[in-house]
C-alpha cells in the first residue's frame, strides 16, 4: 500500500480515488508552513512513497535525485476540474517511481471574469 501526503493545496475530495492508498494531508501532519523542500524532507523521513501537489514548479525547484519519495505534480487544484480527473491521478499515483516527478494534466480553473486562460 503506497502512502501518499497531500500538499497544503491539494482538494481533499480527491482522496476518494486514491482507496487503494494510505493517504494524509499536511496539515494533518502538522507540516502547514513547511514549503517544497522542507515538505518533500519531512514526508520522506516518515516513510511516504508520493507527494501530490499542484504546484506547477515543484519539478523544476526540487533536485530529485537519490530521493526515495515520487512527486505527482496537477496541474490545477480547483475541485471542479480536478474531480474529472481522478482516475488519472490515482494512476499516476500508483505509477510514479522514487526520485522521478509525473506531471498531470487535470484541467485549467478559468476564473469568469477573466475569460480565458493565461497562455
């Protein structure tokens, strides 16, 4: 069973998908103000196999490297679109390999009254 924290920014309701795993929550844990690094540190000294996050650039900030924990990166994390995409995550999930980043692409959260998403 793969042990799996989510971010700070990760929706909750997505932990649903992910039944085959033992799932947490930062918070939970009491890691709310620890940022990537420092995050990525703590959960893996605890033993967990995965990082889900939806920040964009946790692939380019973190050297992963002789790493024993996997990163699922989102691209978004506004539940309506995210909640579409939970089976694909969860795949992800069980794929991601120890040093390795997987990105996901579960939709992009256009604000109404900005009308379009950023380039």
């Amino acid at each position: 069973m793969r042990r799996v924290l989510f971010d700070h920014n990760v929706p909750g309701p997505l932990k649903r998908f992910l039944r085959a795993c033992e799932v947490h929550f930062a918070e939970e844990m009491g890691w709310a103000t620890l940022k990537n690094g420092q995050l990525l540190d703590a959960a893996e000294a605890a033993g967990f196999d995965v990082l889900l996050s939806s920040d964009k650039t946790i692939r380019y900030e973190q050297r992963m490297i002789d790493r024993h924990i996997g990163i699922v990166s989102m691209s978004d994390n506004h539940w309506p679109s995210v909640g579409e995409y939970g089976s694909v995550i969860a795949e992800a999930v069980e794929a991601v390999e120890p040093g390795e980043v997987l990105a996901v692409f579960c939709g992009t959260f256009v604000p109404r009254k900005l009308g379009k998403p950023a380039p």
